[in-house]
C-alpha cells in the first residue's frame, strides 16, 4: 500500500457488488474499508428487500397451490389460511442471521474494516464520515444501488414501494400494482398465490419491456390465465383513502378499482444523492446514473462504481459479477461477443405434474444458436424450477457449449429440463445482417 492514503480502497455501499468488491480485493492483499449507511442492511437491496425475501415469499405463495393440487395425487388436504405475520417474523429472522454473516463471516475474516456509517466524497481521493472523520485511499468503489422511484400524483402519498412491501402487517385482500417490470410482475404472483385479487397497471401492453419477447408474452398469457388481472394502457389519476383505510384508485381512463394497498413498482433510480460526486468531479448521466467505462472507471481515474447506481443490468448476478472483475483488474494484476445469424428452438408444452393435477399452467423453453459457429448464446425458460434447471445451462454455454453438443446430451426422465435436449425442430431464423460479418 502506498504510504500516500489511509486505504488502497474504500467501498461506499454494503450492497452485493460492493462486498464482492471489497473481499476479493483484500483478499489480493489491498487494505479495504467498506462504509454502509444501513438503509436496508449489509447485503444491500437483495439481502433485506430485494431477491432473497421475495425469494422466500415465492416459496410460501406456492403451499396453497400444493394444498389444492395434492387432491389429484390422493391427498385430502384441507387448506388453511395463511398466517400472514408468521411469513414476516420467519422471513425477518433468516434476513437478520444474513446480515450478522455478511459482516461476521464474510468481510471481517477476509480483512475487511466495515464502517456502519455514511460516507461522501470531499475530494478524489477523501471520504467524509458521518462523524466528520475523514480518511484517504488510492482507489474509491461507489456501489450504492438504487432506490424505488417515488410517483407523484394525487394521492400517491399511500403508496408503498418494493421497500415497505416486506413488512406489511397483514396480507392485503386487493392488491393494486403499478408497474410491470420484474419487481412488479414477481409480486402480482407472490399476492395471487397468498389468496390476494391483484391488478397490475401498465402503460403499454405488454409486461416485463426488454426481456425475451416470445418469454414475455407466454408468460403474460399464464398470468392471465391464474387469475390476475391486467389494465392496459393506463395510468392511475388519483387515489383516495376511505374511512375503513381502503383506497380508492382512479385511473386516467376513468376506471375505479377498490384496494387494500397500493404498490408502485416503476423502477428504481441511483441513490447517488449527497455523496459528493460533484465535488470529485464524478459525471451522472441524465438519471444521475454514474457513468462508467467498460473497466467499470469513471471519468475520474481512480474512482469506480458497480451495481444499480451505474446504468447496467439492475441484477444482483451482474453486481457481483462488476465487483469481482473490478477487485481482479485492479489488484489482482474480456471481450465483447457479436453473432451473426441465429437460429431459434423452441417448446411449450404441460409438465407432466399438471395433467395429474389439473393445473393449466404450461412451461416455456426457448434456445438462440449462432448459425456460424452453432454456439447456443442464449437459452430461455418459464416454468417451476427455471431457476435451479438455467444454472447448470448457464455453466454449459459460458464454456462454450454447441447445439450439437446440447443435442448428443442424454437426457434425465422424466423431467422438464430433458426438453433442452431434445428439441430439434428450429422455429425460426434471422439471418446474418449482409453488411456486417460475423466475428465468431
């Protein structure tokens, strides 16, 4: 470590990316201090209010769905009413012991000094506690995430975000969501499955904008199916609370709906407010997203930024992924793909529990090939189990996987991921742009 700064690197932000960050980088033998402000907890917005509470919220919404499928397999089981506070108090105590491992387990015994404070910038290289201490480092990592984006409109001071969504006292009966991203579409399910009527708002058509297309509307055709209903087109006016704490929401097409709780789940922005990026000269885009270079470097040489605060992929995954490759090009001491033609394969199909059970819910699989090289680039699923069968695939395509390959695969029976294997019909083809060659 130069003699010149207190740290080799500070970390601003206790979020996914900037742990990673700051473990690997001790671990390459850099002097690390990390400074989190404890909005949401160490661990970021994952850990406290993002995939791992909802995660376990999924995980509850489909007991009552089992309860009603088992009569099928022979099981008379009666279903009961889910004891709302119960989920709350199990899913706060499992967050609780995360937090304690995060600091505990994680960056205390990789060297990390973790400062439960809020930090700023006073210049390039000298960070502001909230105690007015100050101390320097070579390098900064700002990984501050984001936070939901705050609505106005009359009325719009009884919403609730992705924040406060984890804490409600008891289960909402109505339920009213604005927005239909990830977050939004995530929590119209957990809500349906708990017993809830849900309604999603949305500005345009079709849920879940910049995902796979054919995934999206596959996915927007169950939703409808099981239940949830779907306002197009729309956008709420007003919302009006009533004397027994129900809302009143009024949409812009002159529809009223009746809720319990409003949700607003349109996005979220940087939390880069009062940080003091202005004053090391740090550049925002027009979002106040921090602008990074692809070695995730600002304008200003020796601070970075990862995560939700930088304009990326708002995914936990992505996070770590920047925090870890930052960590080994700057203490540890790759490329852009472009394909040309594709082919695509795909399958929809009633897994096979379903035609015991009677549920209607169908599976989607989708797999894109590089016509040149018959590289599998990308592959796609919507179904039960999508996230613990794409982890495997993941592997298998990050080594290079082929379609060839995927099609000499074996597959295990009787299962949903053996489709993979086995679909063989292309669907359709988008040729190779004749202007620009393939660099496979």
């Amino acid at each position: 470590m130069s003699k010149k700064y207190d740290y080799d690197l500070f970390v601003i932000g206790g979020g996914s990316g900037g742990v990673r960050g700051a473990r690997i980088a001790s671990g390459h033998g850099a002097k690390v201090a990390m400074a989190d402000d404890g909005a949401v907890g160490l661990g970021g917005t994952c850990v406290n209010v993002g995939c791992v509470p909802k995660k376990l919220m999924v995980y509850g919404s489909e007991f009552g769905r089992a309860a009603k499928e088992g009569k099928a397999f022979g099981w008379d089981t009666k279903q009961g009413e889910a004891v709302w506070s119960r989920l709350i108090k199990n899913k706060n105590k499992e967050i609780s012991r995360l937090n304690k491992v995060y600091e505990d387990k994680v960056l205390v015994p990789a060297g990390v000094k973790v400062i439960k404070s809020r930090a700023q910038l006073i210049d390039a290289h000298t960070i502001q506690l909230d105690t007015k201490e100050t101390c320097t480092a070579d390098k900064i990592l700002i990984s501050v995430g984001g936070w939901p984006r705050q609505l106005k409109f009359p009325g719009s001071e009884h919403l609730i975000t992705s924040n406060e969504v984890f804490f409600l006292k008891e289960r909402p009966k109505r339920v009213v969501i604005i927005g239909v991203g990830y977050i939004g579409v995530e929590f119209a399910g957990i809500f349906e499955g708990y017993g809830s009527d849900v309604t999603l708002i949305m500005r345009g058509e079709l849920i879940l904008r910049a995902f796979d297309k054919d995934c999206r509307t596959f996915l927007q055709n169950e939703m409808v199916k099981s239940g949830i209903k779907m306002e197009k087109k729309t956008e709420i006016s007003k919302i009006v609370k009533q004397s027994d704490g129900s809302f009143q929401v009024t949409l812009n097409n002159g529809k009223v709906l009746m809720a319990d709780v409003v949700m607003a789940a349109a996005g979220r922005l940087p939390k880069t407010e009062g940080l003091g990026l202005e004053k090391a000269g740090v550049e925002l885009d027009k979002r106040g997203f921090i602008k990074v270079n692809e070695w995730q470097q600002t304008n200003i040489p020796n601070i970075f930024s990862v995560g939700d605060c930088t304009p990326t992929l708002q995914l936990t995954p992505v996070a770590l992924h920047e925090g870890h490759c930052f960590a080994d090009t700057q203490f540890g001491g790759k490329a852009l793909k472009e394909y040309g033609g594709i082919k695509v394969f795909t399958s929809k199909f009633l897994p096979l529990k379903n035609r015991v059970s009677g549920a209607t819910d169908e599976s989607f699989m989708k797999i894109i090939v590089a016509t040149h090289s018959d590289k599998v680039v990308g592959m796609h699923m919507v179904g039960h189990g999508a996230g613990e069968i794409m982890q495997g695939f993941s592997t298998a395509m990050r080594m290079g996987m082929t379609k060839k390959q995927l099609d000499s695969t074996i597959g295990i029976h009787p299962t949903s991921a053996e489709e993979f294997v086995t679909m063989r019909t292309e669907k359709y083809e988008v040729k190779e742009p004749p202007t620009k060659k393939s660099k496979m």
